[in-house]
C-alpha cells in the first residue's frame, strides 16, 4: 500500500539535485569560521531577506530561543500569540534558556489584534516585569498555516517599534506566506528586527534554519549557540542541500494549490468541517464532530495508508509538501470519504 505523510512539511526527503548539491560542496570547520558553503547559504539567505547577517542553526527551535534570548534580559517580558510555536512547542525553553515571562495573547487567524498588544504592553514600574519583545509566527501553524498580511506587520512593527520593543518573527514558513501573499519575502523581513526560517519544512532540506538580523545581533546570536551546543563542523553538507531548497522555493506554490483542492473536496464531506478562509497556504485543518477522537480517526487513516496529525482531541491537520503529489490528494479525499462512509 502506497503510504501518503501529511504529518508535516519536515518529512520531506531529499531529491537528487539535493544530494549531488551535498557531494559537491566544499566543506570546512564552521565552528572556525571556514565552511565556505555555510558561508553561502548564510549570504544568500541574508540577501533575500535583505538583512545584514544570517546564522545557520541546527533547528527552528534553537533559532527562536536564540533570538529571544539575545532580545531580552533575564525577568523581563515577551508578549505572544496563545497558539504559537515559542509558547507551545519549544519546551517551555524560554523560561529555562531566557529566563523571560511569556505574555500569551489571542490572535484571530495567528493575529494579535494591535489594540490587545498595546495594552499588554507594561509601563515602566518597580513593580511590574518589563516588557521588551513582541514575537509574531507567518505563517501561523496552529491557526491553518494562516498568513499575517504585510499590512499588519507593519503595524504591528510601528507599534513595536513606538514602545521601545523589539519584534522577532518566527518565519518558520515565510516563504508559503510571501508566495501566498505575492509579497517579496525582504519586505516582510522589514518589519522585524529579526527573523528565522526553517529550510527544513516545504523547502524540503533534510535540516536547518536560519536566523537574520544585523550584524551585532547576529554575532551575539553566533556566540549563543556556541554556548548552546549548536555550532557544527563540516555544516556544509547540510548547508548544500539548504542552498537547492531555497533556490527551488517557488514550488511552494503547488503545495498551496494541492492544499486547497484537498480542503475543497474534504469540507464536502459530511459531517467533517474545515474553514475554508483559514486554508491560505499547505495547512488544512479538520474539525472533527464532538463524539470522535482525532487519535482515533488518524488511526484509522493510517489504515488506509494516510498519516496526518492528530493536533488537538478534535482536530487532525494535513500538511502538503514537495513530496505529496496529485495521487497522494486523491488518495486522501478517498480514503476520508471511505472512512465517514463507514462511520
Ligand atoms: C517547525 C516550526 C518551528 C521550528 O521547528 P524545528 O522543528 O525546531 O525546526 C518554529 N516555528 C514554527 C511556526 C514551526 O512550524
């Protein structure tokens, strides 16, 4: 039985380009500075964001705490959206690598609504933690995969910006935002005074993110992940096959289409429900009837050869990717529609 994963974005293998790109690359000790294809990535990431510098890290996750870290001072507070990956899936690594308080907020689509972060923002009091970073997530995971326009990051930034905050943006999908948007991803990467991004997810590396800023930012960043265990040696390996991920990523594009012909077709079928205005990128988002278990559901999926996430008790996301094919769509409106047939 053909196995269709739409688990996640990070279940990408490798493709041929990737692993000739990997055979050819020069390598050196990054750790000492001297991994010329590390150094090409960085410098091609940081171009097309149009930041200063960029950082290879081992994960999206070593990323965002680095750059939290470097923002703030131990005690001081970060405001966040209540669904996002820092606040959710990181660990609880902010308050152990940090040491900050999180200030959780409830976005609409991945939005903090502006008037909600201005309130949460502290005035200066004895008594009171200071607030000195805002971090936002585009694409919004948990909201669908949920762009935040460039409208909104520029406010939000503006905002920010007049309240002596920093904002980090947790870009681990930027590029589905920007594609998705027809925004130039630099213009996002304008309203921040950082950034990461995941080569990992539907670029389709097998590892890697980076993280951009300026310099000093980025120097200090370097030091952190020394510090952290993340600096790695003969990284260009890895970094090669980071190159041809980015150099492809207008490809994203096909995910968001096969996203939205799997979304169409599956809101058809009863009693399954799926708001179509949050299906924007490669997310799609199921809401199952109270009376089923998602584990259960995704079980019964994977029976019929479908793997996909059980997110929460109710809900199983779908992820399309470079390794999903037209098949692979069909496969899962099929075997769904068999499913709530049998139910
Ligand atoms: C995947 C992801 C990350 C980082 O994940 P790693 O698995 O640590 O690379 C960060 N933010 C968001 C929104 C993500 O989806």
């Amino acid at each position: 039985m053909k196995i269709s994963d739409f688990r996640s974005d990070t279940v990408t293998r490798p493709d041929p380009e990737m692993y000739e790109a990997i055979q050819r690359a020069p390598l050196g000790d990054d750790v000492l500075g001297d991994d010329p294809t590390v150094a090409k990535l960085e410098n091609y990431g940081a171009e097309l964001l149009g930041k200063e510098a960029a950082l290879f890290l081992p994960s999206g996750t070593m990323a965002n705490q680095i750059a939290c870290y470097c923002h703030t001072r131990a005690g001081d507070e970060i405001i966040l959206e209540e669904q996002s990956h820092i606040y959710n899936f990181e660990s609880g690594a902010l308050t152990v690598i940090s040491r900050v308080q999180p200030r959780p907020l409830k976005g609409v689509y991945g939005k903090i609504p502006l008037e909600l972060i201005q309130e949460a923002i502290r005035p200066p009091s004895l008594h009171c933690p200071t607030t000195t970073l805002l971090c936002l997530e585009n694409t919004h995971n948990l909201a669908g995969g949920t762009v935040l326009e460039l409208d909104y990051c520029q406010q939000a930034y503006e905002l920010a910006l007049q309240n002596g905050l920093r904002l980090h943006l947790d870009g681990a999908r930027i590029f589905n935002a920007a594609i998705a948007s027809q925004t130039e991803a630099k213009k996002f990467a304008q309203c921040c005074h950082s950034l990461s991004f995941c080569l990992s997810k539907g670029l389709g590396a097998p590892a890697g993110s980076l993280l951009l800023g300026d310099k000093k930012f980025i120097e200090n960043a370097r030091k952190i992940r020394k510090m952290l265990g993340g600096a790695m040696r003969q990284a260009g390996i890895l970094a090669a096959a980071g190159i041809v991920a980015l150099e492809k990523r207008h490809r994203l594009n096909l995910d968001h289409q096969r996203a939205k012909k799997l979304a169409l077709a599956l809101s058809k079928i009863k009693p399954l429900e799926i708001d179509l205005n949050s299906v924007q990128t490669n997310i799609v988002l199921v809401n199952l009837p109270k009376m089923w278990n998602s584990q259960d559901i995704s079980q019964k999926l994977q029976d019929k050869g479908i793997l996909v996430s059980a997110i929460s008790p109710h809900k199983i996301r779908f992820v399309v990717h470079k390794d999903i094919d037209d098949q692979d769509v069909d496969n899962a409106i099929y075997a769904c529609e068999k499913l709530m047939a049998e139910k």
